[in-house]
C-alpha cells in the first residue's frame, strides 16, 4: 500500500514539474529546510499562490503540509503575455 501512495505522489510531482516547465515549481524536499517531512506554511512561502491554496491543501489542518498533500499544489497560471 506505501508503494502504491508513494509511486501516486511521485507521479504527481513529477506531472507537476512538467507542467512547471521552467517556472518556480519547488521540490518538497527543498521546501522542507528542517527536514520534518512536512513544509510549514513558512517554508513554502516562497511559493507563488500558496497561500490562496492553503486552507484547500493541508487538508488535516496540522499547519503543515505532507507530501501528499503538497502533491495537490497547483502552480498558478503565468499572466497573459508572460514566458
């Protein structure tokens, strides 16, 4: 069963930086700065649309996202005229 949810998430980050292209998708694991397994709203501050999403992501409400979680994370789309 963990392989199962570990292969969805990894599937899904990998969807997500294809999808990214060259914008600022940013990895889970470079997000986590201490290493929790878990990116705090802090830590992923840097992310654009982040905190619209929040409340939407971090469906546990523990203040923190998980892998799976962060695995639902939509970067928002460029602005029209925008590469």
């Amino acid at each position: 069963m963990k392989k199962h949810i570990l292969g969805a998430v990894l599937t899904s980050l990998v969807c997500a930086t294809a999808v990214a292209g060259d914008s600022a998708f940013i990895p889970f694991n470079d997000l986590d700065a201490n290493k929790d397994d878990g990116v705090s709203a802090a830590e992923a501050g840097a992310l654009p649309g982040i905190s619209e999403q929040w409340s939407t992501l971090d469906i546990d409400a523990d203040g923190k996202l998980t892998r799976a979680e962060y695995a639902n994370y939509q970067m928002p789309a460029p602005a029209a005229g925008a590469e």
